[in-house]
C-alpha cells in the first residue's frame, strides 16, 4: 500500500505471452529470456518466476544480477552476458550453474589460472562487427582450444555474437555478421547464438541454436509495425493521477522557466509523477498522457515529482482521475520516440520509487 497514487502496473502474463510469441518466430531455437537491468524495469524475480519452466534459460549482464535471482529461488541456468570480472567469480559461477559467456583473453587467462570446485559452463563472444566485446574473429579456434585445455568446461562452449545494426532490415553489417558467426560455427563445429529481438523479428538468417530476446519480451522495439504484426503487447503501464487543476488565463506560464504560456484560456491539470520517477525530463516536448479516453499534452518543463497536462478539451475531468503516463494507450516506444531516445532508456529508468504492482491470472 503506497499514499501516492502513482504506480507501474506490470502484466506478467503478457510477459509470458511475449515470451512465446517470440519462441515462434524460431520453432528450431532454443531462446534465453534476457531480464538484465531488473529485466527492463520490470522487475527481474517476479519475471524469472514467471518464466521459470518455460524459458529454459535466463540471461543478465553481470553477476551479481545472477546472485539475486538464485537468492529468490530461481533455479534454472543463468547466462551472464559480460562474464566476470575478476577471477574469484568463476568458482561461485560453477556452483551456482552460472553460465559465464567468456568474452576476451584475459578472462580467458583467469579460467586458466583458476581452480574450479567443479565443471562451468561458458559461451565464447566473437566480435564480429560491434566492436565492444569478444575476441577477434581469427583467434577463435585457438581461443577454443585453450578453454578445452583448462579441462574445466562442462560442455563444448556456445560461440556468440552480437548484433549492432539488427533493427535496419537492409543495412549490409548484418549479413557479414551473421555469415561471419556461421563460417566460425561451421569450422569449429559450435553451437551458435546471435540474435537478439530485433533480429529475432525481422532477420531470419540469424536465427540459430541459442536466441536472445530482451525488449520484445516487454512490448517494446523499435520495430513498430512489426511488433504489432507479431502481435507483441505492452507488459507495463505507468498510472498516476491528477492532483490539483487551475484555470489559466492566456499568457499564463507554467513550470519552472516558463516554458510554456497559455495561447489561450486553458485548463491545467497537475499530474503527480515527474522526472524523479523516470518520466523524461523536458521542457518542449511533444509528449502526451491518457484520461478519459483522450490524449493530452504534456506542457511546461517537467518536474521531479509532478507534470503539468492541457486538459482543455477534457472539462469533465477532476482532481484524483487516474492518468496513464505510458502503456496500452500511449506506447512506450512513441513516448520514447518523441524525446528523442529508445523504450530500453525508459523502461529501464523507472525509479524504485515508483511502486510496481503485479498483475497475473
Ligand atoms: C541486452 C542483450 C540482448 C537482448 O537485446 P534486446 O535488443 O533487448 O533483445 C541480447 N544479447 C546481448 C549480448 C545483450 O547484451
């Protein structure tokens, strides 16, 4: 129970859905859920929970977002996107079923050099085009061999890469990477992994033994159309609620800087959610909420705690209405678009201090 009347609303039925949706898409692959970053906001145990059985594998990006899922009870193999950091890792990775995708030499030296309470399982990332991790493409038989040397591995390692321009259908870097990844898979006789959502949805030739769906398992992409196609559905949706209203005459500013002046006599509505939530902080923006069945503009800069809405066309609405911020009306990725950044930005900065409550059947 929160005082303030401000909350994301998560569906983890609709994760699950998406979840499958995805799964579709590739009949053939296998599909970890990647909930890194408290899976996109939404929060990472409650959505492994609701994963757990389904996916046969979790990812996120570094260990200690491991930790809290095995704390929770999560039992199922957890992928760790960047590896470790340093060597005394590798012997908690083994017990606890990390799977550590191994992604330069000097890890590489560390599992050499690191005695191990029992088999690990790692991925090796070959870096095929995004130049932010993973080895060098030619090292990679020798890479492979030394990691089969340690005689630590529990399984022959999945080769990985990883996807800069997946979400423009015809741009070229992506049939070098993905024919790059598959020429290493095929000389080296390795299972492989590449795409994430945006290749899952519109690359099929990227499709192989491992995917790596994230933002879609959320309803997010930058894929629009596409997304809606597929039949993807928004997991969250922020509400808050109108807390005071003030008739403005024109000329009237509001906000800090008086960005914003009524052109004309205008209704305001102050809405009880700001920047400190994570709503993006702007003081132009084209931004809309949702009451009443209508859209309205957000105008004037946007506070830490509060926004101010034009609510002129909706006379009828009244202090403690409830207003969606983003979600099933207004979505994530138009929001995002319009300030100029991506749903992954967004959903991934919703502050703790925004409540999230859970919705499952
Ligand atoms: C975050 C991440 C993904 C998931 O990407 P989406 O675009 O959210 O689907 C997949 N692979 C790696 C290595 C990642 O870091």
């Amino acid at each position: 129970m929160t005082y303030r009347p401000s909350y994301a609303e998560i569906n983890l039925d609709i994760i699950r859905s998406n979840y499958r949706l995805s799964c579709q898409l590739a009949p053939g692959s296998q599909h970890l859920a990647v909930i890194k970053a408290n899976a996109y906001g939404h929060g990472a145990v409650p959505v492994a929970k609701i994963l757990e059985g389904t996916a046969p594998a979790f990812a996120v990006a570094f260990m200690d977002e491991a930790i809290i899922l095995r704390e929770a009870g999560i039992r199922s193999p957890i992928l760790v996107l960047e590896g470790c950091f340093r060597a005394q890792e590798l012997a908690l990775a083994a017990q606890q079923n990390f799977w550590l995708m191994l992604h330069s030499p000097e890890q590489i030296d560390m599992l050499e050099a690191t005695p191990i309470p029992s088999p690990l399982t790692c991925w090796l990332k070959i870096d095929t085009g995004m130049h932010r991790l993973g080895i060098e493409a030619e090292h990679t038989a020798v890479m492979l061999q030394r990691l089969k040397n340690t005689g630590k591995l529990a399984q022959p390692p999945v080769l990985a890469s990883h996807m800069a321009n997946a979400e423009e259908l015809h741009n070229a870097a992506n049939q070098r990477q993905i024919e790059q990844l598959k020429q290493l898979a095929r000389n080296n006789n390795s299972p492989l992994s590449l795409a994430n959502s945006a290749a899952l949805m519109q690359l099929p030739a990227s499709h192989s033994d491992w995917n790596r769906p994230g933002i879609m398992l959320y309803g997010g992409s930058a894929l629009i159309g596409r997304s809606e196609q597929i039949g993807l559905r928004p997991t969250m949706t922020v509400y808050s609620e109108i807390m005071a209203i003030r008739q403005l005459s024109e000329g009237a500013a509001v906000g800090y800087g008086g960005h914003w002046q009524a052109p004309a006599p205008s209704l305001i509505a102050t809405v009880a959610i700001g920047y400190g939530d994570g709503y993006p902080r702007s003081t132009d923006s084209q931004c809309e909420v949702f009451l009443h069945g209508q859209r309205a503009r957000v105008v004037g800069s946007v506070s830490m705690d509060m926004l101010a809405v034009d609510i002129s066309h909706i006379p009828q609405a009244k202090v403690g209405d409830k207003v969606e911020i983003w979600g099933e009306n207004i979505a994530v990725t138009e929001l995002a678009t319009r300030v100029n950044t991506l749903s992954y930005e967004l959903l991934t900065r919703v502050n703790q201090r925004l409540p999230r409550r859970y919705i499952e059947a």
